[in-house]
C-alpha cells in the first residue's frame, strides 16, 4: 500500500494570519489607550480654538477648552497629558522670568486641570524655550548657552510647576546635570512623590518645525539652531551614556526624541537599562502623517496606528502623540 505524500511546506505560516481572531490571539504587541500621553498647547487669549497651520487637527487651547477637552480625553481612556504654553511675545525676555511666574499660562492650567480632573497624570515640560526672546533652552550669554546658571532657572521652574499641581515634571532642555538639580530642588521644597521624566536622549532634529510653530518659538529662535545642547542625530553610543547620567541622577522615566527616526536608539536603552522609556512621536512626524492623508496619499489613521505599533515593538512603554485621542477612538471602535 502506497504511503500519501507528505504535504509541502509542513509549516505554514499563514495558517495563524488567516482569521482576525486568531491573528489578534498571537499577535506579540498591542497599542492601549493607556500607552499614549497626548500633549496639549494652551493659549491665554481669550476663549476658542486656534487651529495649527502646520499640525493638521491640532489646536491651541484656551484653559476652558483644555479642561473640557481633557475630560473628553480621560473619557477614552487617555490617563496623562503633556502641557505646552504659547506664551504672549510681551512676557518673554532673554531670562525667561515669566517660567518662574506662579501664576504664568502653564502653572494657571495645570491647577484648572488638577481640579478637575484629578485621576488625569498632568507632566509639564521644564525648559526655557517658550518664555525666550532668544527661543533657547537655556541662558545665553555671548552666543553660549550657559549650563550651570540655567539649572538654577530649571530647579524653581520646576518646583514651581510641581507646586500648582504637576504630578510629572519633564526637563527637555539637555543641560547637563539637570536631572540631579531638579530632584534636589523638589526634594527640598518636599515634592518627594513628583516623578522626573527626562528628555534623556534628545536629538537635534529637523523634526521639530510644527511644534516651534505651535508655541510661538521658531521666530525667536530664527537662524539658530540648538546643536550645542541637544544630542547629534549620528550618535547612539552616546545616547546610552546621557541615559546612564538621568537615571543616576534621579530620573523616574526617560524620553526618547523623535521617534519614528530613532527607534534604534528606543530598543538600545530599553534592552540596557530596563527602566520606563518613553519615545516622542514629534509634531513633524505627525504632520507628515496627516499631511500625505490630507491629499490622499495613505490611510492616516492605518499609517498612524502602525507607528504606535513601531513604537511598541522596540520596547516603548509609553508614547507622547498629538493623535493619541483619534487613537483612542480608533481603539474602541468609534472613529
């Protein structure tokens, strides 16, 4: 009796692709609406939106809006938000006094969205940049950006924030030393349970032309350029020291900015240092997303939803985005 052939392959390795619930059984990662931070910009002109020319669906915020806007993000599942100020040009100075302002735009926010709603993670972002008439990160002096005199700015900045009710706070300026500065500052004033996130490998990246945009920055900051401070998008060795240097300093999570482009440098400090890392899907980033949708060229929300993927196969444990409340729908089916 003859003996069947053996069919060929034996393992097939569509077998497991070839229904959505089994592909959705084995799949090895899933974005949650409780992956995303959505940053948010606030304005203080009065009520309404202002819509970003180069962020398409992205808009300022008055502080009614914000709060009203934020319910509806915590509604979706979105448990953290990322405040940005666009500061009125009249307040910014070459010192950016109006960061240590108790009751600037961010610090007036951050205490309308403690209050209401409480069980929302409030991170504020602690740098100069929105508050310069320079657009830098830190103190300039003769065309350098002073290091150690800008720590001192950085630490009441910070306290200042985590005092009106910040939970998080984020340095995203690359100073060195300022992880440490921070934690001793806020220990200090007894803000002991405020989490550091750092901006620990911060790139000096072409990415970032919508979001200067966004809060006012680019013309103030005009031909110069923040390569003295942030790091040169050639290095990857060097990424892993500026995250050795955080986390010894006190840093609770850290940041890697951009994202898509660096995705390298996500799965390098995860695999190394095994702490909570955060990746930035940048305002340029999504804006090209949006931008090739807006004319038809992809499927935005597919193309978005993958890069979140992206992000969470190279080790990823959070994901700042300015889609994160599309996301959020798209997730639960509402979109």
């Amino acid at each position: 009796m003859g003996h069947a052939m053996p069919s060929f392959p034996r393992s097939r390795m569509r077998r497991t692709r070839q229904l959505p619930w089994l592909r959705s059984l084995v799949s090895e990662h899933k974005v949650t609406a409780d992956d995303l931070v959505w940053p948010i910009f606030v304005h203080g002109e009065g009520e309404g939106e202002h819509p970003i020319a180069s962020m398409p669906g992205v808009v300022r915020h008055s502080l009614g809006g914000a709060v009203e806007a934020v319910k509806a993000a915590q509604d979706l599942g979105i448990r953290a938000v990322a405040l940005f100020p666009v500061t009125d040009p009249a307040k910014k100075s070459p010192d950016g006094r109006e960061a240590l302002n108790e009751n600037n735009l961010v610090c007036r926010a951050l205490r309308e969205l403690s209050r209401a709603c409480p069980q929302v993670g409030l991170i504020a972002d602690v740098a100069l940049d929105p508050y310069t008439t320079h657009g830098h990160d830190g103190l300039v002096q003769d065309g350098r950006i002073l290091n150690d005199e800008t720590l001192v700015i950085l630490q009441k900045q910070a306290v200042i924030q985590a005092q009106a009710g910040a939970t998080m706070v984020a340095p995203s300026d690359m100073m060195d030393g300022r992880i440490g500065a921070v934690r001793d500052a806020l220990d200090e004033a007894k803000l002991t349970d405020v989490a550091i996130l750092s901006y620990a490998a911060k790139y000096a990246s072409a990415y970032y032309g919508p979001f200067r945009d966004a809060v006012g920055s680019k013309a103030n900051l005009g031909e110069g350029d923040k390569r003295t401070y942030q790091m040169d998008p050639a290095n990857t060795d060097e990424a892993l020291r500026e995250v050795a240097l955080d986390v010894d300093e006190g840093a609770d999570a850290v940041m890697v900015k951009p994202g898509l482009p660096y995705l390298d440098i996500v799965r390098r400090v995860k695999d190394t240092f095994h702490v909570p890392t955060f990746v930035y899907q940048v305002s340029g980033e999504y804006a090209m997303i949006e931008g090739a949708a807006q004319r038809g060229w992809i499927d935005g929300d597919a193309a978005l939803l993958e890069s979140m993927i992206s992000f969470k196969r190279a080790g990823a444990d959070a994901i700042f985005t300015y889609g994160a409340v599309r996301l959020a729908k798209l997730l639960r089916g509402k979109a």
